[in-house]
C-alpha cells in the first residue's frame, strides 16, 4: 500500500474518502535470506487476517474481497505477491520494477533524456544488489536468487485482475510495466497498462493525477464490489480476457510568445 503524501498521492485518505477499508501492514524487513519476495504474501496475509480477528475491527471489512495497491517498491511487492496467493481480487501497481535483471545496469529514460548528470549503471546496479532489491550479487552470479525475485517471472502465477500505471520518464524504466503487461496479454489475462506522458516516478500535472485515480477507483469498484466475479462472487461464465494499453495525450511543445 501506498502511505506516502504529497506529490498528488495521498492514497489512503482518497481510498478511505471512496468507502474503502485501508490496511497499511507493517513489514520489517527481517531475515531476507531468499530475498524481499518470497513469502511475502503470506506475511501480509497473516496481518490481515489478526485484523479480522481484532474485536474493534469485526465487519469492518470483507477478508473475502481483497485489493493490494502498491507504488514504486509498494508496486514491486503487490506484483510478487499476485503471484503467490489467489486471496486477492485486484492489484494495482504503480511505477513498480518487476524484473531484476533488466534493472540492473539500465540507464533509464529520463537520465537519457537529461544527461546533465551523466549518465553511469552506478544508481541501478547499486539499489539492485544492495539497496530495496537486495540481491547481494550482480545477475551472472546470483540467477536464481534474480528469477525467485521478479514478478514478472512469476507472471504465470498471477490470476487476479491487475492494472498498470507508470510514468514515461519514471527513473524505473517503463519497459518495466510493458514486461508486466506482456507477460499477462500473452496468456489472455485480465490486465491494463496506461502509460502518462512527461511524468515522472510520481504523477504530478493535475489532470493525470484526476485520470490516475478516476482509473483506479473504477478499478477497484468493479473487482471488488460485492458478488463480482474477481471477489468469489455466484459461478459465473468466464470472461473474455481484458487486456488493453493506452497513454494519455503527449503534451504540446510549449513555444515562448
């Protein structure tokens, strides 16, 4: 979940102002000796379901009708942890790094597109092997630790409905959330990639922010609204895969008077 604010992304407040119950686990990072994805659903399942349990909290929520909502690491782990449960009925993930092998060493496109501060595979490699990633190792030496740790990996084990979002110019590159979509389109998955041009690895113009969260309320509301099909509801037929991607309109190149 998202617990940042500022920047457009108060997220909890705006999904508490939408009905929605908001859960924001507290996960020290502990023994990761497999890694920051392995089991971690369960650790946050196990934090979810003490919440049911808790006197004050009994009806506050469905535990039936799960959603995860992630950005930047938070969008990481909401994708691992798709593919290792099917307790949840919709994920949305913003700016997420999905696949550790091409992060590592990317330059990214908006260090390209401003290269004033030169360019170098220091930023990536670093916060892959040693920084969130923790990896301990560069790829060559480290393969399977790097496949146990990329969502995009584990793509096959992904069921729930998943909507995308990213920035054009987000330091995580944003052939990181085109991996992702690809990975569920080529298996007729329900997912949805939107792409916001100029913006960075947070949404900052005014009308993306407005489109941002307008697409992921919707989301939510038709994944996790009572007896949807993505929310355990009756039998249903299964439905046509929906996978679509689309992009806000590229501004104008803005020209002196």
């Amino acid at each position: 979940m998202d617990v940042r604010t500022g920047g457009g992304l108060e997220t909890p407040a705006l999904l508490a102002g939408q009905g929605f119950a908001v859960l924001i686990p507290s996960l020290p990072d502990g023994d990761q000796a497999e890694g920051p994805a392995p089991g971690l659903a369960q650790r946050v399942l196990e934090i979810v379901d003490t919440a049911t349990r808790q006197p004050d909290l009994r009806g506050a929520f469905d535990p039936a009708r799960l959603g995860v909502w992630g950005v930047s690491f938070g969008g990481y782990a909401a994708l691992a942890m798709a593919g290792q449960t099917d307790r949840f009925s919709a994920v949305v993930a913003q700016a997420a790094p999905a696949n550790l092998f091409s992060m590592h060493g990317n330059f990214g496109l908006r260090r390209m597109a401003l290269p004033e501060g030169g360019l170098g595979v220091a930023p990536s490699a670093g916060w892959t092997e040693d920084l969130q990633a923790d990896m301990r190792a560069p790829p060559w030496a480290a393969v399977d630790r790097y496949v146990r740790n990329s969502p995009v990996l584990q793509a096959d084990r992904i069921r729930a409905p998943v909507l995308i979002l990213h920035g054009e110019l987000d330091t995580i590159p944003v052939s990181e959330a085109q991996q992702v979509f690809s990975s569920l389109f080529r298996q007729g998955k329900d997912a949805m990639l939107v792409v916001y041009w100029g913006e960075e690895h947070r949404i900052a113009s005014p009308g993306a922010i407005r489109d941002y969260h307008q697409r992921a309320f919707a989301f939510l509301d038709e994944n996790l609204k009572p007896g949807s099909a993505a929310a355990g509801g009756a039998p249903h037929e299964p439905r046509q895969a929906r996978a679509s991607a689309s992009v806000s309109p590229r501004p104008r190149p803005w020209r002196r008077p």
